[in-house]
C-alpha cells in the first residue's frame, strides 16, 4: 500500500517526496517583468509601443558636438545644451551621443534619434 498520487498512480517507499519532480508543482512567483529588453535593446522611435510614442515629448536637435571623450560631448535639444545622462524632461533622460545619432530613455524603452 502507498499513497494515491495525482492521476491515480500509487507512491512507494522509492519515489520522491509530494511535490519533488511533479509536473504539477506550482513554481514561485515571479517579478512582474520590465519593458521587453529595456536594459540592453535600442528601439527605434517606429519600435516603440503606440501608448508610448504618443508621450514621447517633442525633441527638436539644434546641433552637437561629439568627442571620443564623453565628457566633452554635447547636444542641443530645443534650444538647450545637454550632456550624457542630462535629465531633459520628466522621465527622459539623454543616455549616450554618438556621432549622428543620441540614444534617450523614457519610461524604461530606450530608443534612437538620428541627426
């Protein structure tokens, strides 16, 4: 005699305690996840989500100055002059310039613009 299992199959003194290997065991939960690869993929302003796009703030390159060295590298974005990591908005955050483009966060999603 053993125990009755799940499926109606009977345990013996050599299978596993309740739970162990079960197929049916309930994994712990799990974090909700972030935006999709929003630490390492750039998107493209068309990749981003809709809601997003939408909320994205209108960002207007006047020039830029780019360097191999970060600290002397520098756009002008409606007017005002930033450097990496410059917070230009609620959210929106200038995260690296490259020679014709910047890569930008918003609310997780990084994306690209080019100039």
């Amino acid at each position: 005699a053993g125990t009755a299992r799940a499926g109606g199959a009977r345990r013996t003194g050599n299978d596993p305690p309740c739970g162990a290997g079960d197929s049916a065991a309930v994994a712990p939960a799990e974090k909700p996840a972030a935006p999709v690869a929003a630490e390492g993929r750039v998107h493209t302003v068309a990749e981003l989500p809709d809601d997003i796009r939408r909320q994205l703030p209108a960002i207007a390159v006047g020039g830029s100055i780019y360097s191999a060295e970060a600290a002397n590298r520098f756009l002008i974005i409606n007017g005002q002059i930033f450097h990496e990591k410059d917070k230009l908005g609620p959210e929106l955050v200038l995260e690296q310039i490259k020679l014709k483009a910047a890569v930008l966060r918003f609310k997780g999603y990084r994306y690209e613009i080019t100039y």
